[in-house]
C-alpha cells in the first residue's frame, strides 16, 4: 500500500442508498479518529453529484476513470433488483474493481458487483428479501441468504444497510487489528460486531413486532442493552404496570414471557461474542447472564450445544473458509 493514506473508494449513483454511504464511511472515519489513515472519496459513473433514495444531493469527488482505490465499496438501491443495471455502473464497477486491491458490496450493490461479472464463481449475499433475484441474475455465484456478509478472497458482499457497518468494521479489523475497531464500535454505539455467519434475521426480527407503542418500548429498551437489570418487577415499572399485566401483554403480543425474551436476546448477543473470541465466561458476564451455567444452560436449549462447542464450531467453519479461500 505504500507510505500514503489508504484510500477507500465509494461509487454513488442517482437513487444509491444513503445509509448505505454514510455508515460505512462513517465507521472509517472514526478508525481515523483512533489512529487509521483513510482516505475516503466519493465516486460516481460520470464524476457528477447525484441524488440519493431520500433526494439528499451528494457530493461526488471524482469520476470512476479517475479513481485509484485500494478498496472499493459500492452501495445499494431499490432500483436493480428491479431493473437492469445500466451499462455505465457496470463499467465503473469494472474499472474500480481492477484497481483495487479488494472489492465490496453494501446490500443490493452486489447487483453491480454481479451485472460486471464479479461474482463469477464467487460466494455472495445480499438482502434477504432479493437474494433470490441475485441468485436467478448471478448464475455463476453461490448466494448465501443468510449472512450478513461473506468474504470470497477479496470480494466481499453485506446484507441489508447496517449490514455494511458491520463488513466495513470487518475491513477495518483486517487493517488494524481487533483492539482499534473494538473501539471504532464502542464509538458509534454499535450494538455489537455481528461475524459474517451471523443470520440477517436475529431474535428481534424473526416475528411480529409488538402492535402496541407499551410492549415495543420495553422490547427497544431491553435489545439497546441486553446486559442491563431487565428482572420482570424492573421492566413492568417502566411502564407503571404490573407485572402480571406486562406478561399478559407479551404473551398477547409475543406469545412469549418478558423473561424468554430478555434470554433470546440475550443469546444472541453471546453467540456474537464468542464468535469474537471472547472466552465463554467473559461472554456470559457481558451478555448479561447471572452465570455461565444459565448461559450453558440457554445455550443446551437452543442448540444442543455447549457455548465452548459452539465456538470451536464456528472457529473450525472460519479456518475452513480461510483455507478455501
């Protein structure tokens, strides 16, 4: 890489996603707060501004012929699911990717990764909602629905828009090591740094959200820190109820108990843990678990599996990737 700054190429087009932009950006930027050197430069096809999906203009640094990246990351939109990509994103893709030394995707950018033939023979995801569509259009790739990116050699591709906060910190650890984007995350309140096998769909997400304004505020405040004091008497008192009532309410809305959601999502932040690499009883202390026996025992539940069987699971599938790759 030399000497210089590592730049960090974005190509933006009309209709790009803004989160898209910004929260990868935004997570470079801070390594920078913290002692990287990146150098981040907006792109577009033809070098001009364009509009994002919301008609906020941005500002474009450069046209794609006239970028040297060593990364380039390009971001989604609604459009390409929808229609083809058009020929001037395609060549841009191209001309980038042949400069840079790797290559990403934010959500439905994998499409102009794919319409450029990127993804011939690669490994990819996207959002869940249109992995079938990259399937059907990218015959020659393996699209993985389920992650929330996948690296193949120096192509990497993210699933929906807080995805690519998740693969640019991914970026950032394989720059600077663990110990600066552990930071780079506590920085920017990131929940936590999700692994790339983790499943898109987390305990929040896989069923209906609560209808009524009482339950979503204590499901919100229990996934915003799931290590807290979240005890039934605790939570009812933040709604001025009973607790009694509040479990009626989560059985109605849920079809679960306060207490079983508080340990799902629980579980979920400690499978992300070890997937970190962190031992199982510092997991178990920062999940927010009593003990590592609850946490054993939540774990035997879900999975059939100890918490250290499932690190050395996910540690041997990792090293296995490596190798492949």
């Amino acid at each position: 890489m030399g000497s210089g700054p590592h730049r960090v190429a974005i190509l933006v087009y009309e209709g790009a996603k803004l989160l898209d932009v910004v929260g990868p950006a935004e997570v470079f930027g801070e390594a920078n707060r913290l002692g990287a050197d990146y150098e981040i430069v907006l792109v577009s096809p033809g070098g001009a501004d364009v509009t994002s999906s919301i008609g906020i203009r941005i500002a474009v640094d450069a046209a794609a012929t006239e970028a040297a990246p060593h990364t380039f990351l390009v971001a989604g939109a609604d459009t390409y699911p929808r229609t083809p990509v058009p020929r001037d994103l395609t060549e841009a893709a191209r001309t980038l990717a042949g400069r840079a030394g790797r290559v990403a995707s934010v959500c439905t950018g994998a499409f102009i990764l794919g319409a450029a033939g990127l993804l011939d023979g690669k490994r990819a995801t996207t959002h869940w909602k249109v992995a079938h569509e990259l399937a059907a259009r990218c015959r020659a790739s393996r699209v993985e629905p389920d992650a929330i990116y996948v690296r193949d050699g120096t192509i990497y591709t993210s699933a929906g828009v807080s995805a690519g906060i998740d693969l640019a910190l991914a970026l950032v650890e394989e720059d600077h090591g663990p110990d600066l984007t552990r930071d780079v995350a506590r920085a920017l309140v990131v929940y936590a740094q999700r692994s790339g096998d983790q499943s898109q769909l987390s305990a929040p997400l896989k069923g209906s959200p609560p209808r009524s304004p009482a339950v979503r505020r204590i499901t919100d405040l229990i996934t915003a820190n799931p290590a807290g004091k979240h005890s039934l008497t605790e939570l009812a008192g933040h709604l001025n109820v009973s607790p009694r009532h509040l479990t009626r309410l989560f059985r109605d809305e849920l079809s679960t108990t306060p207490a079983r959601y508080v340990e799902m999502i629980r579980f979920d932040m400690a499978r992300a843990l070890l997937d970190q690499g962190h031992t199982a009883t510092q997991t178990a202390s920062l999940a927010g678990f009593p003990n590592y026996e609850s946490m054993r025992r939540v774990f035997a539940r879900n999975l059939s599996l100890s918490p250290a069987a499932y690190q050395r699971r996910f540690s041997t599938a990792r090293r296995a990737n490596a190798e492949e790759q």
